[in-house]
C-alpha cells in the first residue's frame, strides 16, 4: 500500500472504481455518508454495483442519487423504509434486494476488518434469514453462521483525518463508518477536516491509517437531517 | 377505554428498574422516554452507537451528526458515550442491555413476533429488531391489540414472516397487559373501562386470565 494517500478531491479518489464492483457505504440513515464520493459516483455513471450499506439514502440525497440514476444493481441493507424510488424498483423487480440484521450487517464488516471470515450470530434463527444458512448450537442456544464481507471498496465519511490516513468520527456519525472502513480491499475516507500527520492525537484516533488506502477533504457538506425534531 | 399511545408509554415505563440499560424502539416505544418514574434512573441505549441518550434539542441546537435510531435529532446527557455499530450490537448480543421494548404488528402466544416484513405490500427491513429479539433478556412489545379492520393482532401463531422465535415475555397493549407463558397469553390488567370479554374476544391466541387481575394504573 502507498503510504501517498491523500488525493485532491473525490473524482480522484473514486477513480478506479468499476462497474459492476461492491461497495460498502458508511452511513446511518444520513448521518456520516459519505456525500461529495457519492455524488462522484453519479457524475462517473458506473453502474451495475453492488451497495452495502445500512440504509439507502431518501429519494433525493444519499444512496437514493444512485438509485435513481439506476447504478444500483443490488443493494444489502438493513432498513429501506425511507426511500420511494427504492421501493418502487423493489416490487417491480429491478433491483436486487437483500435484507439482513443490522448487528449482522456491522459484524460482516468488523469481520472482514479483523480477519476473520465468519461469525455465528443468533440474530436471524428460526427466521427466513436463516434459510440455506448452516446453523449450530453453542451451549443450547442456535446461530447462524454468517460470512465476512467481500467488498471491493469502502467508502467511508469521518470528521476528522490526516495525512496519513488516521480517522476520527464525530457523535453518532460514527456508526458503520470505522467497521466498513476495515472492510474494504480499498478504502477511501472522506474528512471534513484534514490536518498533518502530527495534528491528532493518536489516543483519540478511531480508525488506523493502515486501514485507509485514499483520503481527501470533502467540500460543500450539506449534512442533511432526516428527521428535524425538537422537545420546545 | 381503549388506552392512548402515550397511556401504553406510560404503562410500560413503570417496568424499569433503577440502573436499567434500556433500549426503546420506533414509535409508542419512544415515548416510555418520556414517563421514567420519580427517583429511577435508566440508560438509554440507540443501536445507532449511543448510550446516555438525551431528550430532543431545542430548537436551534439540531446537529445532523447526532441522531437516535429513528433518525429523530437528540442530545446526550452527563456521561453519555459513543461507539460504533459492532459494539452497539455487541452490547446486545452480550446481555448488557437489560430491558428491549419494541412495536409489532403480530405476537403469537408462545412469544414469536413479526414486526418487520408484510409480504407484496411493505418491505423496510428489519433494522436492528431481529438482533434484539435474539439476545434481549427482557422484551416488552407495545402494540395496538387489533388491526384497523378489527383483527387480533395476539395470534395463535403469526401469519407474517416472523422476527424472532419465543422471545417476547410481555405485551402491553391498548386493553391490557400481558404475560406470555407455557399457557399463551395471560392476561394480568385491563385498561379502565375495558371489559374481560370485549379482551376475550378481541385476542385470538391461547389465553387466560389472571386471578387477580387488576385495572391499569395509567
């Protein structure tokens, strides 16, 4: 891996990405997405992907830009209900759609990041989750064997990050980011703030550097809130 | 009286327990937030990767990189921590979490719930559900008793694909409050002015009632 990690923007930093790859995208609902590589993604009109992520965005921010833009082959996740225009090619049949556990979901990555190729959850036992998967019981309770992802690239948002590629993340924006992070074969992290090596420091780092293989200042965050709600 | 949400809430909030890690699902469960009885502290935890989760911001003080679960803005609190999604579930999966309340659209009468999934019709995804109900020592179900067309939502056995086996331990709906035992529903309260017989025939799984059932204090 290049330890020359830092590119100018995310056109550069998604520039080996293919059509037909998977990806995983960090992000909780559209909390900590990763929102300058997704609009990158759009603008270079690779399609065919495959997307793991939580969530898929809403119909005009997010994944949703990919949706609607008809890149998304098959999308994994584990909660859609936000999003129409998913919904609608869903139960029209043009895109794939598999559904897991959200704790599934972060622990395929947290897997894939530790190298570890499956884990056994409960979660999904005596469920249509279950079907085809090997079952085992551990101490009288049954798990599903459940293997680590495979993903092309991760495309990760963090708050904070520097030169060489050390992550920080911010408040619940945290969430998927630093276990897709690991995840990747390629990573790219886009930061709010980048700083010189030597800025941080290293006990408050989320995500080692070695993990990360590109990262760039994102621009113009609009860091929509999904669901504005106050206690006045 | 058919109970009110908030009613349901606040049932359901004389459950907790002083020093309870707490995890409240989507809907009437995020209202228990707002009736945590006189001299109990709870921990609330969001799967989203918080624990120590605070009431809503006023308004103003709306920051988009702190959500709950439901994607509603929030605040922390004194001591409130962040972590990220393999150790919000791993909390879960260890045991740490003390009591799980969530919504669902069925229950049978040995504990199956099925909340996420009606087959041609509405396809969200599960969410973190099915890894709570797996690992949750404690689960309480908040849900209306019958659909809109008047059907029992406390079955026999569910009809939609389910979330998990034999895990819910109570309900508490808008007419009663239920234990799920070995003998299927048991019903302990009823809801003021709500009658045993309009629960009898408004609840289609096993059931019976309790010898002392009492009214609900809500």
């Amino acid at each position: 891996m290049s330890l020359h990690k830092v590119v100018a923007n995310a056109e550069e930093a998604i520039k080996g990405i293919q059509s037909g790859q998977t990806l995983l995208l960090g992000g909780f609902g559209l909390c900590g997405i990763p929102e300058n590589c997704i609009t990158a993604l759009v603008k270079k009109g690779v399609d065919q992907l495959t997307c793991i992520s939580n969530n898929a965005g809403v119909d005009d921010f997010g994944i949703g830009l990919l949706l609607q833009t008809k890149q998304v082959k098959k999308m994994i996740a584990s909660y859609v209900g936000e999003n129409d225009e998913f919904e609608r090619q869903l139960l029209s049949g043009e895109l794939e759609v598999e559904l897991i556990p959200q704790g599934t979901l972060a622990t395929r990555c947290m897997a894939a990041g530790y190298g570890i190729p499956a884990i056994y959850t409960p979660a999904g036992v005596g469920t249509e989750v279950a079907d085809g998967k090997e079952v085992r019981n551990f101490k009288g309770k049954d798990y599903l064997l459940e293997y680590a992802f495979d993903a092309d690239y991760a495309i990760v948002k963090a708050w904070k990050g520097d030169t060489k590629g050390n992550l920080i993340f911010k408040d619940t924006a945290r969430n998927f980011n630093p276990l897709m992070a690991m995840a990747g074969k390629i990573t790219i992290a886009e930061v709010e703030h980048l700083v010189e090596a030597g800025s941080l420091d290293p006990n408050d780092i989320h995500t080692p550097g070695i993990y990360v293989n590109y990262i760039f200042q994102g621009e113009a965050y609009e860091k929509r809130i999904e669901k504005r709600t106050v206690r006045n | 009286m058919a109970l009110t949400k908030e009613q349901i809430a606040k049932r359901i909030a004389q459950e907790l327990q002083d020093g309870f890690y707490v995890n409240l699902g989507i809907g009437i469960p995020t209202l228990v937030a707002n009736y945590i009885p006189e001299g109990i502290e709870v921990e609330l935890q969001s799967e989203n990767g918080l624990l120590g989760m605070g009431p809503f911001p006023i308004t103003g003080e709306e920051d988009a990189d702190l959500i709950n679960a439901g994607k509603q803005t929030i605040t922390t609190l004194a001591g409130s921590v962040f972590f990220d999604s393999a150790m919000s579930f791993g909390m879960i999966r260890a045991g740490k979490v003390d009591l799980t309340v969530l919504g669902a659209m069925e229950v049978a009468d040995n504990g199956d719930i099925a909340n996420w999934k009606v087959p041609g019709k509405m396809v969200k995804g599960m969410g973190g559900a099915m890894d709570l109900v797996a690992s949750a020592k404690n689960i309480i179900v908040a849900m209306q008793h019958t659909d809109k067309a008047g059907n029992s939502k406390l079955l026999k056995s569910c009809s939609l694909p389910i979330t998990g086996r034999a895990c819910v331990k109570k309900i508490v709906s808008d007419l009663g409050v239920f234990d799920i035992t070995e003998n299927g529903f048991v019903c302990i309260e009823h809801a003021p002015g709500v009658s045993i017989e309009e629960i009898k025939a408004k609840t289609a799984g096993r059931l019976s009632i309790h010898a002392s059932i009492k009214e609900m204090n809500v």
